[in-house]
C-alpha cells in the first residue's frame, strides 16, 4: 500500500439529501463503510484526493477514522448522470490476506493479422484474489491472431495468486474480417468471374 491510498476519514452524523449537498459544496464526497459484520459508518472524504483515486478500479482506500484505520475497497461510485460528480461511495472494509471476488478489466495489447478485427466480447474478469494485490487489469495478446480465432477465459494467463470465478469458456476475444472488407472482397470478384464467363468476341 502506499501513502497515496491513505485518506483522513470524517464521521457525519447527519444525513439527507440537503446535508449531503452541502458536503459536496465544500468539496466533499459522502461515503458509507461497510462490511466483515459490522455496522454502517457513514463518513466524509475529501474530494479532490478520493476523486484521483476512484478512478482506478478495485481502488483500495486506507481510511484514517478518528485514530482508526479501516482497510476498504471502492465497492460502488454513484455519479450524477449529467454532471459526472461523484454524489456517494460505498466502500467495503477487508483484511490484508483476506481472499476477495473482484471484477478486473481486459485490455488487449498486440495486433491481429492484417485486414481482421477483435471483437471485445466481455470486458471485465471475475477474479478471486487477495484484497491487498488486486491486479490493475489483465493483459490479452492478440498478436497475430487468424479470422475466426477466439479466446475464452480459460485461456488467459492470470497473475500469481489469482483465480478465476468466470465460466472457463467465457468468450472474451473473437476475432473477424469487417463486413465491409468481405463485401468489398466479394465485388471485387464478380466483374472478374463474369469477365471469365464472356464467350470471345469473333
């Protein structure tokens, strides 16, 4: 963990949609920890810094509350849908060691073969792993990969520790010709095969 992650934490003791505009008013962002059996604490974080955070997936915040540290994780963000301000977060607390299920990102690296194109069919994997090394994303190689080629999520290398709770023949990747290309390729052939089929001129 480093010391980015850490955020002084306030506990609110008021509630409402008034109370939480004014908490954002003063560059705030109302927030509820949860989680391992204990009751709902509703705190204040500062906005600016939990904002550069929560745009990390799987963002683990250190909360100082009052003295006391709570290891959570970023479970939910709920925006407004015009504005894109953060109105609420929920956070879960967990233990370092302790074996989380998470959703992490698939971003593809490499290129197909020449004139296909991937199709990211599922852009997340469902992972078990531990709450303190939880990887940023999951690299997919689809370097050189052929037209028809596919790749579940059975195929893909996880890093140490990881395990996957997907459907092992989850598609994640299929990769195509464009239909425009194949149409294209199709016309193409035509005027030579009708040229073929002309009987020759006496």
């Amino acid at each position: 963990m480093s010391e980015d992650t850490k955020v002084v934490a306030e506990l609110r003791e008021n509630f409402g949609k008034g109370f939480a505009r004014r908490l954002r008013a003063a560059g705030k962002i109302p927030a509820v920890i949860y989680g391992h059996g204990t009751d709902p604490v509703h705190v204040a974080l500062p906005g600016h810094q939990v904002s550069l955070l929560v745009r990390r997936a799987n963002a683990l915040l250190e909360l100082d509350l009052n003295g006391t540290e709570h290891l959570t994780l970023v479970k939910d963000v709920q925006k407004d849908p015009v504005r894109q301000i953060i109105e609420h977060i929920d956070l879960l607390v967990v233990k370092k060691g302790e074996k989380i299920q998470v959703e992490v990102p698939v971003v593809l690296v490499g290129e197909s073969a020449p004139g296909t194109m991937v199709n990211l069919d599922t852009t997340t994997l469902r992972l078990e792993v531990e709450a303190t090394h939880i990887p940023e994303h999951i690299e997919v190689s689809v370097e050189g990969r052929e037209e028809g080629e596919h790749i579940t999520a059975g195929a893909i290398a996880l890093p140490k520790g990881a395990a996957l709770t997907d459907d092992p023949e989850l598609l994640i990747v299929a990769v195509s010709v464009p239909a425009a290309a194949e149409a294209e390729a199709e016309t193409e052939e035509a005027p030579a095969e009708a040229a073929a089929a002309e009987p020759a001129a006496e």
